[in-house]
C-alpha cells in the first residue's frame, strides 16, 4: 500500500490561547527567575566587596577578589540575559499583537 510509506502530514501548531498565555508565562518565568538570580548575586558581590576591605593577608584578599570578579562576570552576563528576557517579551506581544490575538490571553 503506497500510503503505508509515506509520512502523515502533522498538524500545524495550534496558536490558541493556551499556547499564547503558555508562552508568555514561560517567557515571564524566566525574566523573574534571572532578576531574582542577578539580586541575589548583587548582594554576593556587596559581601565579597566588604569582605575584601576588611582583609590584611594578601593571600585571603586575593581568593576574595577572584571570587568577586567571577561574581562580576556572571552579574554581566545575568544582566544581559535579562535584556534578552524582556525582548523575548515584547517580540512575543507584538508576534500577538499582528496575529489579532486579544490582549487577555497574555495575562
């Protein structure tokens, strides 16, 4: 039989309201996720910037300043995806927007 061979068509991707209020809860998870994150290592790179000032031994103080400028480094880059995050966002709102899809289904 020559339809046993060949692939079924599938479905396209049904863009409804829970595949748009879906995508804009992961997309906003996300963003919460990361600024939470980039708080959180804010106050990590204050304490280790403290802990820094209040050392003598040299020794100590450098292990300290490499564990903030690696706190530094994934602060930029937390920052960067945050950027990213929001972009995420308002492509997704304006991807809706010109689909005619109602604002509700984004909240």
């Amino acid at each position: 039989d020559a339809e046993k061979g060949r692939e079924q068509a599938k479905p396209a991707d049904v863009k409804d309201q829970a595949y748009w209020s879906g995508r804009v809860k992961e997309l906003r998870t996300q963003l919460e996720r990361d600024e939470g994150y980039a708080e959180a290592l804010q106050s990590r790179i204050n304490a280790l910037t403290t802990d820094w000032a209040n050392r003598s031994d040299p020794a100590q103080r450098e292990v300290v300043e490499r564990d903030r400028i690696k706190a530094l480094a994934e602060l930029d880059r937390l920052t960067q995806a945050i950027e990213n995050d929001k972009k995420a966002i308002g492509d997704l709102e304006e991807e809706a927007r010109r689909s005619g899809v109602p604002p509700g289904w984004l909240r």
